[in-house]
C-alpha cells in the first residue's frame, strides 16, 4: 500500500500540470481571438472589446488565472467523483454489515423466544387500527404467517380473554410513565402460551408519545416448570406440615430456609424473622436459645463431616425447669463435586417415650421380683405345681413336682401332660375333657378337688389328690394343676 501512493501522487500532479497547460492554451486562445479575428470586436460583443483594451500582459494574466481557475474546478469535480464512488462503497458495506446484523439478530431471537414489536402514536394513543411492525420471531409467537398485516386489534385479539383488561389497564399507565414489565397469556389455536412483555416509550419535547417500542418472549416452558416447582414445594410443605416432627431445611453455609409449624414450636419462632439466618446469628439475636443453637453448630458440623446420617439426643431445660428429651436425626446432601449443599434435619421429642421406657423397666423389674418371689413359694411349697398351656404342655414345673413324678423341670418343659404324668388308660379321656373345654367352656373338674391315678417316670402308678386352675387372657388359656402325692393316706386309711 505505501509502495502506491508516491506513484499515484505523482501521477495526480502530472495530471493537474496538464489540465492547467490545457486550460492556459483555450484561455489564451479565447483571449486573443477576439484581437486577431478580422473586423474587431463586432462579431464577439461587449466582453471581447472589453478584454482587448486590457493589453497584451492583462490579457496574459488573464489566461493565467482563467487557467487556473479551470484546473481548480476540474480537480475540484475529479475529488467529488472519487468521494461519491468512496461513499457508494461504504454505504455497500453498510448495507450488508445491516443485512449480516439483521440477520443475526432474527436468529438470536428465534433462538431465545424473543420478538419485538413497534408502533406510531396518533395523537399520543394507541389505536388498535393503527399498523404495527412485527419481527419474524413475534409472527412465529403468536401463530400469524409471516408478512400477514397486523395491528394492535390483532394482538389483542390473540391475548387471553381473562388477560385483556389488566393488559389494557397496563398499557395506560405506561403512556404516563409508569413501568411496563408484565406476564400474560396468548391463545394459539387451542394452545396457551404465556408470554413476557416489556415496553419502551419514546417521548417528543412536549412529553406527548410518539411512538413505542415492545419486546415479547414465549416463557410458556419457564412458566411450566416453574408452576411444576411451585406444585412440588406446595405439596413438600403440606408433607412436612403433616408430621408431627419438627423439620428443617439448611443449605450449605447454615442458613435456615424452610421448617414447619413444629418446628417453629421447637424454637419458638412465631414472630421472629428466622428465614436465611444462621444458627449463630439467631444465637445472637435469641439470647434465651442460644444454647440450642450453639448445639446446633457443633452437631451440623459432625453430621457434614461423618460419613454417614448422625442420630443424637438433645437435652433442653425449658423455661418452667422442665427437662425435655430431643432424638434428632441430621441428613447431609452434598453435590456432584462434592460441596455442601444441604441438610436435612429432623428433630423428634422423645421426652414421653424416655419415661415410658423408665416406667416400663420399673415394671419389667416389679414383674421379675414377682415372678422371684412365685418361684420361691412354688419351689417351698408342698404340693407339685404344673403350669400348661392351652394345648396340654407343661410350661411350669416346681421341685414338688420333679420329686412325686420323677422328671426334672427341663425334662418335663414343652412335654404334653398327658404323657407324662397320665396313665394309658386314662389318656384319651383327658385329652377328651380338654377338648371339650376349649371348645365350650364347659368344665366339669375345674375348682374341684378330686382323687385321680398319676403316673411316674418309671411308669408306676399312684393316686394323686388333684386342683385345676383355668386362666383365660385375651381369648388365650392356660392351666396351673396343683397335684398331692396321698399314697400314705391311702395305706393309712
């Protein structure tokens, strides 16, 4: 490029060197010819007699600066020519730089859902009658062909019959001033869209409108997912508030997003502003549950840094001196890379179940100190004792017993009766009687003192003096047999 221009000044120089020569040779030429021509100045008029009185060196000076004059204005017309093929080809690459925008332009909007729209203002109004222009991407939102004539009757037209009242309303207010950012909903065929609007106003030196210009964006799959969250947290909030537990929800750095009515219970939160704030700033602002929230501190950190879910209790002393137990269960949710994203925690009074649990093993220990003191008299007492359940086997055997009949109390456990202590003979009988009983509740030996034959363990035979006991709990019965060895009183008698 730099190797061109010193070529081409030289030649524009050369060039006006040789337009001047020109001009000076016609000007000379014009001058003179008025003097030379024969009959004077009658054939030329005024203006060459009036030249010829100049003399030779006027005349000269006169084609010299005719000459120049001329050479000037040649130039002068030679630059206009070149900065109108100058401009001609700026305005080209204009032009396609526009078209390349536009372009552009029109495909980003396909691609992000995003029309614009702009209309005249007569008057200051809009009219509905009035044109408007439309992008290609706004005939694609609202289902109109490309290039089909539109107004603002059209898009009213397609807007939501519910949505044109508080649109129409919005649109006044604009024209005052007021900020135009609103959602409402289109109809396409028998789709529904909803769409974003915003809408700038240009105003003249009056403050009248003049003209204005809007953009429109199809959030219909924003607005879907979104209406889906809302559903998802509405039934999340009814489930949380259906459990009696008290729920909480914390992100990553410990502030407190979502509890339920229990939970605010838990730490008396009706009132306070409670929502993104830490345990340390409640701690702070909170001075009567500072301790709990400090114990929260510690605890959330425990539960972030163990590998696994964390199960504590919390012992809290209220107000009034009363003890209350907490079992709370803390759940971390961390995301792909690994940061903390959440934690679930989930806390459930256990003061009423912790004095079940002292007042069952209270009981529990009563019962064994019972059952002690029923084995200590069965085992003193001077008559066998057997316990069987309702299908005739032995569940209780006491050392009077393993002394009149010969069998150990683990020898005899879980044995049907009938064959340990029955005779052969009598066997089928007593199973009878049994059977009889469950089925009926008839019994014709229960509460009587009655002589019977017993058997031993070597299979000898005795007469036994014999009580039965019939207890029935919950439709389940069981049976104490109180047996008396009377061979002696036999003899004797």
């Amino acid at each position: 490029m730099a190797s061109t221009e010193p070529g081409r000044s030289w030649l524009q120089r050369w060039r006006a060197v040789l337009v001047f020569l020109l001009a000076l040779a016609l000007c000379t030429w014009a001058i003179w010819y008025g003097e030379t021509r024969p009959g004077g100045q009658a054939g030329f008029g005024p203006v060459q007699g009036w030249i010829a009185s100049w003399g030779v060196t006027g005349r000269f000076i006169a084609a010299v600066v005719m000459s120049g004059a001329l050479a000037l204005l040649t130039r002068l017309l030679g630059d206009l020519s070149a900065h109108k093929r100058q401009l001609q080809a700026l305005v080209a690459v204009r032009t396609a730089e526009l078209a390349a925008s536009e372009s552009d332009l029109r495909r980003a909007q396909a691609v992000g859902r995003v029309g614009s729209w702009a209309q005249d203002l007569t008057h200051g109004r809009l009219t509905r009658q009035s044109p408007v222009m439309w992008s290609d991407e706004t005939y694609r939102i609202f289902g109109v062909p490309l290039g089909s004539p539109v107004s603002l009757q059209v898009f009213m037209d397609h807007v939501h019959p519910e949505d044109r009242a508080e649109l129409e309303q919005r649109w006044r207010q604009a024209l005052k001033g007021q900020r135009y950012d609103v959602e409402f909903r289109i109809l396409v065929g028998a789709d529904v869209r909803w769409i974003h609007s915003q809408l700038d106003i240009v105003f003249d030196r009056h403050g009248r409108p003049e003209r204005c210009v809007g953009s429109l964006q199809d959030i219909t799959d924003r607005w879907r997912s979104e209406q889906a969250q809302r559903i998802g947290k509405d039934h999340l909030t009814a489930l949380i508030e259906a459990i009696p537990d008290a729920i909480f929800f914390k992100d990553g750095q410990g502030r407190w997003l979502i509890t339920n009515e229990a939970g605010k219970r838990r730490f008396k939160l009706q009132g306070f502003d409670w929502y993104g704030k830490t345990d340390g700033q409640m701690a702070g602002e909170r001075p009567a549950y500072r301790e709990p929230h400090m114990a929260c501190i510690l605890e959330d950190e425990k539960a972030w840094n163990s590998p696994e879910r964390i199960l504590v209790q919390q012992r809290i002393v209220s107000e009034g001196g009363r003890a209350r137990v907490f079992e709370v269960r803390k759940v971390p949710l961390r995301d792909e890379t690994g940061e903390r994203r959440a934690l679930v925690v989930i806390d459930r009074e256990i003061t009423k179940i912790r004095q079940a649990e002292v007042e069952l093993h209270s009981a529990v220990d009563a019962l064994n100190d019972s059952l002690e003191r029923t084995k200590l008299l069965l085992d003193a007492a001077l008559d066998g004792v057997i316990n069987m359940d309702q299908d005739g086997c032995v569940i209780g055997w006491n050392h009077q017993a393993e002394a009149i009949f010969g069998y150990t109390a683990t020898q005899a456990m879980g044995r049907e009766v009938a064959e340990l202590i029955v005779p052969p003979h009598s066997r089928q009988a007593h199973r009878a009687g049994m059977a009889r009983y469950m089925r009926t509740s008839v019994a014709t030996i229960l509460g009587r003192r009655i002589e019977v034959t017993g058997m031993r363990a070597d299979g000898s035979e005795f007469p036994i003096e014999l009580t039965v006991a019939a207890l029935n709990r919950n439709g389940a019965f069981t049976f104490s047999a109180y047996v008396r060895d009377i061979t002696s009183r036999k003899l004797t008698e």
